[in-house]
C-alpha cells in the first residue's frame, strides 16, 4: 500500500515485499509476445480451480536439484534470471520459452496466433520525405527446422529427462526437472564434477540460454552469480513464496567461459556499457533510385548542423531477433539504434547515437532521439519478456542516460506509444508499442531510479504507480477486435469522465474525432494514463482521483487501501494571465521567419487539442524550436534550422505534447 486517502503519505504496515533486495513490490514478467507466439490458456498443475500449494515450486527445486546433482540455489539463480520463478499458466515467452527455467520451443508456438500492433504510420514521421508504403513489408518467418539452437531446448530436456514435451511446458516441477537435466549434461560434457558447490558451475550456467558467442554467455552467467550472491525472495504469478538465500562471498570461476568454444566478444565499436554483451549489426545507409537514401541519416548529434539527444524511445519489434536483424540489414526499411533479444539479453547496435534513426513516427522527436527495439509484441498479455532482458536493456538506458544527459524519468524516457503524432492527420497512426504490459515500475528499478511519492498531501501532481501484477484492466483487441483479451496485469490506469465506475471513457478528439468514443481496445491509448507519467491534479472524490488529461479532467479509481498513483511535486505549465487556450504541437517546430532560403518552411500546426485556462500539465523538458532539413544523401547538405520560439514538453495525455513557453507560465506544482 502506497498511502492513506488520495495520495496521502504511508500511514499503515505496507504489503509484504514481493520483491528482492531492494524491499520493492516486484512487477511480474510483461506481457508481448514474439514470433507470432499463440497465447496458450493456462493449464493449472493442480486440479481444476485450485492454485498449487504455497511450497510446491519451492519443492520442486530441492527435488530437481537431488535427482540431477544441480545445486539448488544454481537452479534457482537460473530460473530467477530467466522469469522471475514465473509460470505464466503454461503460455510462452515472447522468444517460445515455456515455464520459470524458460525451455524454448519456438517450433510449437511459430505463427499460429495473429498480432496486433496499432499504427501504420510513417516512421520518419517528415512530410518532407515521406517514406514509401512499401517500406512497410515484413520478411518471412523462418521456418521450424531454421530456427536456431536457442529456440528448442524444450526438446532437448526432453530427451534428457524422459518428460513428455507437454508436461514440460505447462507443468512446473516438470518444467525445473528439465530444466536441471539441461545443466546437469552441459556440466557432464564440459568435463566438470558435479558438485554441491555453484563456484563450479559457471561454465554450464553460461551455456544455459543458447548464446553463440563468449560475451553474451559470461554476462549471463555473471548476473546468475549475481543474483546468488545476493539472493531473492517473491511471490510467484501463482502466488507461491520462492526464497534464494543470499551467499555475499560466493565468486564464480569465470575462466570455464573457455570450455565452451564459443566464438570471442565483437571487437566491434559499439556505445553499450560493459556489463552487457553487445555488437555492431550496421543499419545500411546507402543511396537509391534518384535522389532517394535510406535507412536513417548521417549526422554529428550534439555538434552543429544535428541536435541533442533529449529522449529515449522504448520499442517492441512485432517480430522475432531474426526477423528483426533482416529488416534492418535492409536499406529500404527503417531503422532504430539497438534491438535487444529476450532469451539471453544479447544487443546489437544499427545506428550510432550520432546519428539519426527512423524509428518514432516523429521528425522532431526522431532528430533529437535514440530508438531500442525489444523483441516482442505487444498484444499477448499471456506472453513475457525474460529477467535478463528487462536487465540488459535497463543498463542500456541507464549508461546512455548518463552518456548522452538525458534524465532518468518518464519525461524522457517514452514508449513508442507516448510519442505525439505530428499532425492532426497522422495521430490515428501513431503506433502503440510497447503497450498496457511492459512493466515500466519494474524497468525503472532496476535503472536505480524508482518512482516513488515526493509531494505529500499538498503536492499538487501524482505520479501513475499501480500494482502491476494485481492491477488487472480488461482490455480487448489481442487477438481480435472487441474479443476480450486474457485477464492480465496492467502499468496503465483507464480515464473516466466522472468519478464513477459506469462512467464514460475520456475522449481523444484527435485519436477519435467526431463522435468517436474512447474503446478498451490494447491499441488504443485515448483514455490511459502509464506508470511513472506525472499529471498535475484537479480533483479528488472519495477513492477517485482526478487529472488535467487532453484538456479536460479525467477520473481514475486510486481508492488508499489499493492505491493506483502517489503524490508528486514539480512544475506545471498553466496559460499565462489573459489566455483562454492555448494550442497544442506534437512537434517543437521554430517560426515561419528562421528557415533560411533553400528549406521549405514547415509548418507549425497544432494539434487538435487545447489547454485551457484553469488548468495545469506536468513539465518535462524545455527545448528549442529546432527542425532538422535532411532530404540529400550527403550530409553536408543538411540544415538545422533553429528560430527563436522555445517550446515546453508536457504530459498531456497518454502521450506527450509541445506547448510555445510564450503562451504559458511555470509554476510550482503546490500553489
């Protein structure tokens, strides 16, 4: 429990922790799924209705670990690091991996069950050089017997174990069982004891997720020794205690990495932090047919004639690693600056953070942006991303972050799904990823970065913070329009028009214009407000709160026994005295009079919204009013015009918005 009545300050006992070391809840496994993974129903290990026993995945440890000559703590460490001890009711990971020690059978899950992605705009998100509809096309998914090692270590197990391939995915003790048979051979056949000690089994742990190469399986094993050196504690999607006891002296003999003969690290250059495994897999920037390039642009960002780096854009693929890698190889495609894989948390580097990637539907943001892919989809909420992803990527954020000066808040650090459209017209295809199921509350803790309440009673904002695994919001949509999507925890909260829970969704009248109403569908965000974003408060009634959202106020249910948002304070943005409203930009554009002769002028239009007098939004960054001419494949012919309006970013629904600094002022949150 997060505070007494409407944001008030922790004033009872909190909920036990769900979560490790940090005494934090812990968020469950996200939900997107990956080559085109079906969504499998949940198979309870028990009988029909009834939830294992509390200690019955704890058992299944301790039985494993004796059968097999695993330690059990190495058993525990492994499986942690791949779903949290998650189960997931039988359902798939995003990459085919079934069960808490990820057995991957990519084969079985391979394009049996459609997806959905919102969105169908252009990613360059220029009106200059739109892109072609062409650009749009996938590759095909390859094909079973072409799927690589690392996606079929269901079969192996079972051929180890002797445990049917069913059994393995949807039953949890089978599951560990196969999972222990896996660790114990790979130690047999690198030539190893197998001993009680875990010191001895860093070379089998590094082997564990399938990597081909040294630096993706040292940096596995690494956080797997990581883990058993401090331990953790949770409660399981299935609602059972798992305990890993901390051993702060236990060192892992990382010179076994050798007997693996796998290839050595890249020497690639690429910008990753070394705590993670990352190479170089260029994005083509090659010229076309006329005068046409593709599939970003050369720049020096931050030197003249490129911008600053001020945002991070979160991303799924909508497809698998391989797929992914071969669009990007294609100079017809569009591009984003890395793609991380879920199995192991390996990442590759496409475009350097110089230069600009075509990735968020958005000119303006794309210019001043890095785009990361995450290997999954967005619409299957039974499916999950793996431990070791989430922690690859947090410290790609985190290191880039620092790197690039970029702050660590939701501000700055947006999903796809919180990029602005540029202009009325192209909101609808603003797309939606990575959605209601990527666990933002989790990602920031594990950047060190928390969201936490900061302004009391008075504080005069809140911060979006649900309890992912308990906050279940219906959505529909997953696998097909107005079919209700599996019951599932959610980072975002849905915006009532009263405080009320038969009340109207909010309207997005650009999302929906006319008498379009805001739907429960995954894909739309009109009436969603996500973990971490901050809104400036309007209004409490009873266990509702309400916001300033898309220019009206906006209800959702934050009773003080299940609180869904903490207090925060910062500043907001109000019109200056004498405005009634004020427009509304998805792009930070300068005036008409700063474009020297040569760039056309664009044009600042506003979006179809306005902030009106009365009411207050959250601020992020302050930026200039900058556009990037980049239309000639060699860069000296681009042009970075800069004007003298300076814009204000602000939370203005689910997703983000520019407002001119000239027709509004900052205050503090609490006046």
């Amino acid at each position: 429990m997060r505070g007494s009545p409407q944001l008030h300050p922790r004033t009872t006992p909190p909920r036990p922790p769900r979560r490790t070391r940090h005494g934090l809840r812990a968020a469950g496994a996200v939900a997107s799924a990956a080559l085109l993974l079906p969504a499998l129903s949940a198979v309870p290990t028990a009988s029909a209705g009834q939830r294992p026993s509390s200690g019955a995945l704890q058992q299944a440890f301790a039985t494993a670990s004796a059968k097999y000559r695993v330690p059990t703590d190495v058993l525990l460490a492994v499986s942690y690091l791949q779903s949290r001890w998650d189960t997931h009711g039988g359902a798939p990971s995003v990459t085919g991996g079934y069960g808490p020690m990820h057995l991957t059978d990519a084969a079985t899950a391979l394009a049996t069950a459609p997806h959905v992605v919102g969105g169908l705009g252009d990613p360059r998100g220029d009106s200059a050089r739109p892109l072609a509809a062409a650009r749009t096309v996938r590759p095909a998914l390859p094909a079973p017997g072409e799927l690589p090692a690392r996606l079929r270590t269901l079969g192996r197990a079972a051929e180890l174990s002797r445990l049917s391939p069913a059994s393995l995915r949807r039953d949890p003790a089978a599951n560990v069982e196969g999972g222990a048979a896996l660790l114990a051979s790979a130690q047999r056949r690198l030539g190893l004891p197998l001993t009680g000690d875990p010191t001895d089994w860093y070379a089998a742990v590094a082997s564990f997720p399938g990597a081909t190469d040294a630096a993706t399986a040292d940096v596995f094993a690494r956080d797997v020794f990581d883990v058993l050196r401090t331990g953790e504690r949770r409660t399981t999607d299935s609602g059972q205690t798992v305990t890993l006891a901390g051993h702060p002296r236990l060192t892992g003999r990382t010179e076994q990495v050798r007997k693996l003969g796998l290839k050595a690290p890249p020497a690639d250059r690429v910008e990753c932090p070394e705590s993670v495994a990352c190479e170089s897999i260029p994005a083509p920037y090659q010229k076309l047919e006329g005068s046409d390039y593709g599939n970003h642009d050369v720049a020096d960002r931050p030197h003249a004639p490129s911008q600053k780096v001020r945002f991070i854009v979160i991303h799924d693929t909508e497809g698998s690693w391989d797929t992914t890698i071969k669009l990007i190889k294609d100079p017809t495609y569009v591009s984003w600056n890395y793609t991380v894989r879920s199995t192991d948390g390996h990442i590759a580097q496409h475009v350097p953070t110089k230069d600009v990637a075509w990735h968020a539907g958005n000119w303006y943001v794309n210019s001043t942006s890095v785009g990361i892919e995450h290997e999954g989809f967005l619409a299957q909420p039974d499916s999950w991303y793996t431990e070791q992803m989430y922690r690859t990527s947090a410290r790609l954020v985190a290191h880039l972050a620092e790197k690039l000066d970029i702050p660590l808040d939701r501000q700055h650090i947006l999903g796809h799904d919180n990029v602005p459209g540029t202009v009325p017209s192209t909101i609808k295809g603003m797309h939606t990823d990575p959605g209601p199921y990527w666990d933002w509350e989790h990602y920031f803790d594990l950047m060190d970065s928390p969201f936490e309440p900061t302004g009391g009673l008075f504080g005069g904002m809140v911060t979006i913070l649900p309890d992912y695994e308990d906050h279940v919001v219906p959505y529909t949509g997953c696998v097909q329009q107005g079919k209700p999507c599996d019951p599932h925890g959610s980072g975002a909260v849905r915006l009532r028009t009263a405080p009320r829970e038969d009340a109207p969704l909010v309207k997005d009248v650009g999302l929906h214009p006319g008498d379009g109403a805001s739907t429960n569908d995954v894909n739309d965000t009109g009436a969603r407000a996500s973990t971490g974003q901050q809104f400036a408060l309007a209004d409490r009634h009873g266990p509702w709160t309400a916001i300033w959202y898309l220019g009206q106020k906006a209800w959702f249910k934050n009773p003080w026994w299940e609180p869904t948002a903490v207090s925060a304070w910062g500043r907001v943005v109000t019109p200056r005295p004498g405005l009634r409203e004020v427009p509304v930009y998805g792009r930070a554009y300068p005036e008409r009079s700063a474009y020297p002769p040569g760039v056309p002028v664009q044009d600042v239009t506003p979006l179809p919204y306005k902030l009106l007098a009365g009411q207050a939004y959250a601020l992020g960054a302050t930026v200039p009013g900058e556009y990037l001419w980049a239309k000639t494949f060699d860069p000296a012919g681009h042009r970075l015009v800069r004007g003298k309006d300076v814009y204000h970013e602000i939370q203005f629904g689910h997703r983000v918005a520019f407002v001119k600094a000239a027709d509004v002022r900052v205050l503090a949150s609490d006046r």
